[in-house]
C-alpha cells in the first residue's frame, strides 16, 4: 500500500520504520520468545521498507535527512536495552588499523560457523550500478570515476578523497546512511531469522562512523606500525610514504584500543592470531 502511494507513502513509511524498530528491539530484549521473535521480525519488515526507500529512491532527502537518523538510533536504543536488560542477543564490534589484520579475524569468524556483518562488502554492494548511492556519487564526483562497465573505479575515488577533507565529507553524507540501513537489516536478519545469538560487526570506521552504539562490546585487531608498513608494502606494493599516510589518515590504532572491550594482537603467526580469537569467543561463551 505504501509504495503504491509512493511519496505519501515514503513518508509514512519513514514514520512508521524507527517506532517499529523500537518497540520490536524493545520485546526482542525483554522477552525473548515467540512473541519477541515475532516482534523482530516486524523490526525486519521496518528496516526492509528503509532499504527499500532507499532503493526506489522515493523522497530520497527526508530519509537521509530525517526518519533514517532516527531509526538507525531506535536500534541502537533496543540494542542498548538488550545490554542493560541482560538479553541474550547483542552485536560484537569488530575493528582495527589498516593492515591489522581485521579481515583474516572476519574470516576465521565465519569458519567457525558465526554471523559476521561485513561494513566494506556492504559498502560495495549500495554503490553498484542502477542504485540511488551509485546516482549520487556520479553526481558529485562526475563519470570519470566509473570503470568502462559502469562499476565505480575506486581506486580513483580514494586518490580523489584522500587528501580532500571536504570531498571525504561529501562522499561519507552520500554513502554513509545506506550502509546504515543494510547493516540494521543484516542485525535483525542475523538475530531473529537465522538465530544467532551474538552477531560480529567489522566495520574499519567503526568508531569514526559512530557504529560502536549499535554494539555491547568491541574488538580491536591491533600490530605495530612497522608491521603496517610491512604488509602495506608487501602486499599491496604501496611506496612507504604512502603506506604511512594510509596509516596516519585514520583514527590512532592506540585510541581504537583504549576504547575497545578486546584487543587482539597480530604481530605473530596467523595461527597465533587464531588462538586470539579462540581465547575471546571462550570469553564470549561461543
């Protein structure tokens, strides 16, 4: 009915989105049974109609703008009650520094059977042909950023950003809320319809995108600076000066791990790093 109102329809859609997010979150956490699955499920239905805002591109601003905002904070709200009210279901922040090692950790995570959001993918995935986020960065940035397939060249996005704080602000407002949305339906479809208990959130701007909210705690893959510039190097072929600015462009590994819940420390073997892990999910009782 909403879509087939199409801009009224947005609109209450909008409306309806962040109550019903709250009040499912809210059930979900308190009462964890059929009645509190069934009101996750009607979480999932509101941040499908988000996505599906986004997707169709009806009132593109007003959602950015304005009811989006409020429903990626109604989860964050029902997430913060499952915290305080003890619930069996929450989300693990996982982060770090660029060539930490963050990705092998998410892979290990999904061998092992857990639910594992992954931020870039989804970043990846709002900005492909044909969707709204892909229109906006065409828009702002021109078509000398797309692939001769239509495919963004993001190799050239991240040379045009990168020393452009302006630019950067304009590329996080075009994409940053889309992600949002994908990662609430990613939670709840993690949580309610697959049943998982604890979801891993990896996210590289977890903390500078303000993500850490929808999390009960956080896990930082941390190394030393030196072997940053090591696998940047040997990896990726990146020239020092570069490797280090890579580096130095983001949060300081050290401020990621004050705030973090757990360190996982990757100067070893990638076998010690696994044994990291191991030792957080038996902290974690998985």
């Amino acid at each position: 009915f909403f879509f087939r109102q199409e801009k009224m329809g947005a609109v209450a859609a909008v409306v309806a989105s962040p109550l019903l997010l709250l009040v499912s979150g809210l059930s979900g956490a308190v009462l964890e049974n059929r009645v509190g699955r069934l009101a996750g499920w009607l979480g999932t239905v509101a941040v499908h109609t988000a996505v599906l805002q986004e997707r169709l591109a009806l009132l593109p601003t007003l959602p950015e703008t304005g009811g989006l905002l409020l429903a990626m904070l109604a989860m964050a709200g029902a997430h913060a009650a499952a915290l305080y009210l003890g619930s069996r279901f929450h989300v693990i922040g996982l982060t770090g520094g660029v060539a930490c090692g963050k990705s092998s950790v998410s892979r290990y995570l999904k061998e092992r059977g857990l639910a594992v959001i992954d931020a870039d993918v989804i970043a990846h995935d709002v900005a492909r042909p044909g969707r709204p986020t892909h229109r906006k960065l065409v828009e702002i940035f021109g078509r000398e950023i797309l692939l001769a397939n239509g495919e963004l060249d993001r190799k050239k996005l991240r040379a045009i950003v990168f020393d452009d704080a302006a630019l950067r602000r304009k590329l996080n407002q075009a994409t940053h809320m889309a992600i949002f949305q994908e990662i609430m339906m990613g939670i709840f479809r993690a949580q309610y319809k697959e049943g998982h208990r604890v979801v891993f959130l990896d996210a590289p701007l977890l903390f500078e995108t303000k993500m850490h909210i929808l999390c009960k705690q956080v896990a930082v893959v941390s190394c030393e600076e030196e072997e940053q510039l090591a696998r940047l190097c040997g990896r990726d072929g990146c020239p020092r000066d570069q490797a280090l600015r890579m580096i130095h462009a983001q949060m300081p590994l050290r401020d990621k791990c004050r705030r973090a819940d757990f360190v996982l420390d990757n100067n070893g073997t990638l076998d010690e790093l696994h044994s990291e892990v191991d030792a957080l999910l038996g902290r974690l009782g998985l």
